[in-house]
C-alpha cells in the first residue's frame, strides 16, 4: 500500500523538474539573447549622449542632421545651416557623426 504511494509521489516530483528545467532554459537564452544586449545597447547611447559637445554632428531620430550650436543638461541647439537654429530634446539625439574642428 505504502509503496504505491511513493511511487507516484517519485513520479510527479520528475515531472515537476521535467517542467521547470526548460522553462528556466528558454528565460536563461531570452536574458543572453535579448535583455543582455539591450542593456548593453542603452549603456552606449547614455555615454555617447553625455559626451556630446558643442560642435559636434549628429543625426536626430528623425534623420535631421545638425551641429550642436549650443547644448545644456536637457536640451541641444542645433545649427541645420548658416541662418537656421532648431531646439531638441537631448534624448531625440540618435547618432553622433563626427566633430566640427572649426567650432573650437
């Protein structure tokens, strides 16, 4: 009587672990495959935003491409051409290009 019990007691445990090891696999591969380079990704842009001077090229989000005027904690001035300034975000910065030697 007693052996029948803990026969099925052993089994359900196995089936447990048969369920939880995959579901721990397919969290482990979307943490290397997903998360991990994302948080790597975010890193890079934060640095390569608070490196941002005055005189630099950049690209916003929306493809404006632009020399930073004038730039504060939040907000950056860009010159588009010799007459026109437009104010962004910081955050709507994309991409830095390359640095304007003759601003400095």
């Amino acid at each position: 009587m007693f052996q029948g019990l803990t026969a099925t007691t052993a089994n359900a445990g196995g089936g447990i672990v048969s369920l939880i090891v995959p579901l721990v696999l397919m969290v482990a591969i979307f943490y290397f495959l997903m998360i991990r380079p994302q948080n790597k990704k975010q890193k890079q842009r934060n640095s390569m935003l608070s490196q941002l001077k005055k005189g630099d090229k950049i690209v916003t989000i929306g493809g404006l491409h632009g020399t930073i005027a004038e730039i504060t904690d939040d907000v950056v001035v860009l010159r588009v051409n010799d007459v026109t300034k437009l104010t962004f975000d910081r955050n709507a910065i994309s991409t830095a290009v390359a640095r304007d030697k003759a601003v400095e």
